[in-house]
C-alpha cells in the first residue's frame, strides 16, 4: 500500500505541474494577444490621422508636416518592444538598432519629447528593461553629440530591421507594423493626390 500510495502521490503532483505549465502558456498566450490587438488599434488610429493630418494637429499641437515621422518612428520603436516584450528580438539587437536610430537627429529629437511617455506606459517588467535600454542609447547619443563623436546627418545611416527570426539577423526585410505604416502613408498621400486634382 505504501508503494501505491507514493506512486499516485507522483502522479498526482505531475498533473498538478501540468496544469500549473498550462495556466502559464496561457497567460503568456493572453498577453501576447491583448498587445497584437493594441497595436492594431495603434495601426487604425494612424490610418485615420494621416488622412486628418490637420485635425491631428491642432489636437496634439503639433506640425503636420513632422507627424508622418513621428508615426513612423513611434511605430518602429513599438515594434522593438512587442518583439522584445514577446522574447523574440534580444537586448542586443534593441541596442544596436536604437543606437542607429538616434545618431539621426529626428528620431533623437522626437524621443526626447516622447521617453516620459513610454516611461509612464511601461507596466511590465520586460517593457520596463526594453524603457532603461533604449534611454541608455538614447543618453549615450547624447554623450556623443555633445563630444562632437557624431556626424550622421538625417539622410544617412539607414536603421535596420528585425527580421522575421526575431534575432535582428534578416537586416532586409522590414517588420510588418513597418510595412503597414507605410502603406498607410502611401494611401494617404495618393488620397490627397486624387483631392488635389478634383479641386
């Protein structure tokens, strides 16, 4: 009876891990799919404004000449944290690609005025490391400006992209929110185009 009794305690335990591993993966599963949905809904809030670039503006205060950048800007480095939030693009290749990014002046400007967002918006604790790698980057940009180490001008040094590995080695192919982006601004501005020869 002893034997027995251990060996249905084994089993028990084992389903007991089993279903511990479940509700796990699953949590896991649910996070990553309420963040797809949230970037989504980021994708279909940018589709609009750039068709309202006008209306976008006057509610953010700000250029509508500059918003196409900082979209495309803020959908690139929400690209990094997805993939670095779902364990598929790796603290080196965040670091490498925010270091490319920020030796152009825009997007170093533009995180500037946006890191306390972000900052405020990290809720987990790999959004919150993804938040304190990309600010490192952003301080030693800084740190070589202010040495005169940077020469790049907004037309140089391409950043690259994550491929589809999630290991930042496919350097060609752009993410999808990336390719989204950009079909969304080439609709907008063939949707312009068609108004500008109807007026």
């Amino acid at each position: 009876m002893t034997v027995i009794a251990i060996i249905s305690t084994l089993i028990s335990s084992i389903a007991l891990v089993g279903v511990a591993v479940s509700l796990v993966l699953q949590g896991r599963q649910l996070h990553a799919s309420q963040i797809q949905a949230s970037r989504a809904t980021q994708v279909e809030l940018i589709k609009v404004s750039i068709d309202n670039r006008e209306l976008t503006s006057d509610i953010f205060n700000q250029d509508p000449g500059n918003y196409l950048k900082s979209a495309y800007v803020n959908l690139f480095i929400k690209h990094l944290e997805m993939g670095y939030s779902m364990k598929v693009i790796s603290r080196k290749s965040v670091q490498v690609q925010t270091a490319r990014l920020f030796s152009v002046s825009y997007p170093y400007e533009w995180w500037a005025g946006a890191r306390e967002i972000y900052a405020v918006e990290a809720s987990s604790k790999r959004e919150r490391e993804f938040f304190a790698i990309v600010d490192k980057m952003f301080h030693q940009a800084s740190e070589q400006r202010r040495s005169g180490l940077n020469p790049t001008t907004a037309g140089e040094a391409p950043v690259p992209f994550a491929g589809s590995s999630g290991r930042g080695e496919d350097l060609g192919q752009p993410p999808l929110s990336l390719r989204l982006a950009k079909s969304c601004f080439e609709e907008g501005r063939a949707n312009r185009e068609v108004h500008s020869d109807e007026s």
